[in-house]
C-alpha cells in the first residue's frame, strides 16, 4: 500500500518535469496533452494543446498521439495528475514525456498565452454529441464547422444530400445558388425538395427543409443562374465551393472563380449509372488539369435525354459533404489529384490518378488573372476520362 505522497515521489523519479518558463523557451514544439476535465478546460487551454481526461487517458491515446516516440508534455491544473498520467504512459509504452510543473494555473499565472475553446451551448452538445465523442472533431471542431461558410452551386440532385448533411452536421452558413423552380420530374432523385412545392423556387424550398432540420444553420438564397459577372462576388464571402452543377460551362466557370480566389473546391458529377467526385485546393491541379476540353455535344446528351438514376446522386453528393467537412476540420486526406468514380452497376469504385498540367490556362506556370470565356455547352453528363492515370 502506497500512500498518495509517495505516489508522487515515486513518479517524480520516473519523470522529467519542466517549468513554464522552459516549456515556453522549447523549440522542439512538443504534443501538448491536457489530462483535466471537461469542465476545467472550459477556462482555457495551452495554445495547440490535445485533450485526453485523465480517466480516459489509456482509452484514447492511441487516437490522440500514435507515436510512442513523441515528445509529449502532460499538464493537468496543478501539475499532480499530469505527473501521474505520465507514469502511466511510460508504462504504456511512451519514451518521452514530461509533466508542466504548477500545470496550467502556473503556465497561466506567468503570462504566457492562452486559448479559451470555444463554448457551445447545452442544446449544441445533445445535437452534436456523437461529433463530441471524435478526437478529430470535438467541440472544437465543432466551433469551426458552425462557424464555416460553404457555398453550393445547385440545389438539385447533388446539392439535395451534400446540403442535407452539411446542415445536419452544424455548418453554420450555407449559400444556395439555383435560378430554378421545383418541377415534379425532380423529385425522383431532389431529395431537399417536396411534392408541395412544386413551383416553388428551389433556393426557397431547400431553405425550408434546412431550417426545419437545424435551427443553428443560416441560409443564404442566391435565385440567380451563375455567370461572368457574378461568379467572383458570389464566391467571395465563402470559405469553400461545394459544385454540383449539371453542365461543363458552370463547372469550368465555378473552377476559374476558385482558382483566382484561392479558394477550395469539391466537384461530383453524375450520369445514368456513374459518378464522379473530387476535390480541388489552392496550389493543386484544377478542373481544368483534368479537363482541358468539354467533351463535343454528342458525347455528353443532357439529362433529359439521358436519365439518371435517382438513388445515384445520393452517393455522389454524400462524398462531396465528406470532401468539405474534412476540408474544414483539416482532418484526413482530401481527393486532390485523385478521381473517384463510381459505377452503380457493378456497385464498385475505383481512383484515377491526375496531376498539375504546367500548360494549364488557369493554375500552369502562368496563370490567369481574370476569368476565361466562357463555355455554352449544357450537358449533366460526366466528362470523359480523358489522360488520367490509373
């Protein structure tokens, strides 16, 4: 039987302490972890610190820091627990970790910098709880996604799901553009919309639905048709472009307005039984790497011609609401320079492989300053897999 005190004497040493000051002056940027309880880091926390509680720290290390050689620093309130947790990741494994001495009150108290999460309220917890329980999300995570703005292109069948699920999940202010009216033939696969609305603009349709499904999301309606003139001032206030367009004109036009913007962008298409989604962000190859040309006419019959099957854009545009909750979060991998495709027949996905085109017009080595001309073709079909690399 071991008394409390000599607990801590013990782990005192098997553990390397330093003080504030040090931690400060460390130019080694170590993982902070904090071991205190939700409630304690309501108050603050260590700028870039991880939060695992004390009780469930054997439970979640693993997620929060995977390298057992990580130069880990623990604080906790007073420099106790931390001790103690560190201990216990030595027994685990874990070759390099240190306790704050005097924890955060001390880092506090001597003036050194402080972030004070972001609050939601109790409602927000219920609503968002099993995002909570992600280390990847968290309630801080969570403050990004509310107060995220994103920006979808259409509000038909692959705006339906991307919108639908970008709502639920709490991103706090979505954008519609859509110059159109429900019409019965898109209820088949329009998911956001309803019988009672046919008629109704589409924006204010899809509004409706989003509002009745979370109260916390503010939604923009932009009923006009995307064009030259508007593409940039329309695009601007948003953090990311969410494009499910049905023609090579809008989708070459939504490309070149992110390209001098910098912003990213999520694009899917969808055709009878195939679909296709990626992501394209500053710096990487864009639509036009990938694309060079639309496809003539004949190679790309418009939606009513050439159907689609309605469950389809449910997959297409589901991936792309991934693409941009990871993209706001920073969590996982985009699919820049990757091309997923998705063939419902088969029920298989598969990846091509494209990159950067130096002679691109809009992101090569000398790129464009203003927008190109515009393309006139209206086609939903997805553009042909020309020069990929699988």
């Amino acid at each position: 039987m071991q008394t409390k005190a000599q607990l801590l004497k013990q782990a005192r040493t098997q553990v390397t302490e330093l003080s504030p000051a040090e931690l400060a002056r460390d130019g080694t940027s170590p993982v902070l972890l904090d071991v205190r309880e939700k409630q304690e880091t309501d108050a603050g926390m260590l700028p870039g610190a991880r939060h695992v509680p004390r009780g469930f720290l054997e439970l979640r290390i693993e997620e929060a820091v995977a390298d057992r050689n990580a130069d880990v620093v623990l604080y906790c309130a007073g420099g106790t627990r931390s001790l103690l947790a560190a201990r216990t990741l030595q027994e685990m494994g874990y070759t390099r970790v240190r306790s704050l001495t005097g924890g955060y009150g001390a880092w506090k108290d001597g003036g050194f910098p402080v972030e004070v999460p972001p609050r939601l309220t109790e409602a927000q917890r219920s609503r968002y709880s099993r995002h909570l329980l992600i280390p990847e999300v968290g309630e801080a995570g969570q403050a990004k996604l509310l107060a995220a703005k994103v920006l979808l292109v259409g509000a038909g069948g692959l705006g339906s799901p991307s919108a639908l699920y970008l709502a639920a999940a709490g991103v706090g202010r979505l954008g519609l553009i859509d110059d159109d009216v429900v019409d019965a033939s898109n209820l088949q696969r329009q998911i956001i919309h309803s019988n009672d609305r046919v008629g109704m603009a589409k924006t204010e349709s899809a509004r409706k639905t989003i509002v009745g499904l979370n109260p916390d999301v503010r939604v923009d309606e932009h009923r006009l048709r995307l064009n030259h003139d508007n593409a940039l001032q329309l695009f601007e206030p948003y953090d990311l472009i969410v494009d499910g367009s049905d023609n090579f004109g809008t989708r070459y036009l939504v490309n070149d307005a992110c390209t001098i913007l910098r912003k990213p962008q999520v694009h899917g298409s969808i055709f009878r039984f195939d679909g296709q989604a990626t992501t394209f962000v500053p710096g990487g190859p864009c639509y036009r790497c990938l694309f060079p040309e639309p496809p003539p006419p004949e190679l790309a019959p418009s939606c009513q011609e050439a159907g689609v099957l309605g469950a389809l854009p449910g997959i297409i545009g589901v991936i792309q609401a991934i693409e941009a909750l990871k993209l706001i979060l920073g969590a996982g991998e985009p699919l820049a320079g990757r091309l997923l495709l998705y063939d419902a027949l088969e029920q298989r996905f598969r990846e091509v492989k494209y990159a950067k085109d130096p002679a691109c017009p809009a992101c090569g080595s000398t790129p464009m300053r203003e927008l190109l001309a515009e393309y006139t073709e209206a086609s939903c079909a997805v553009a042909p897999r020309r020069g990929a690399v699988t």
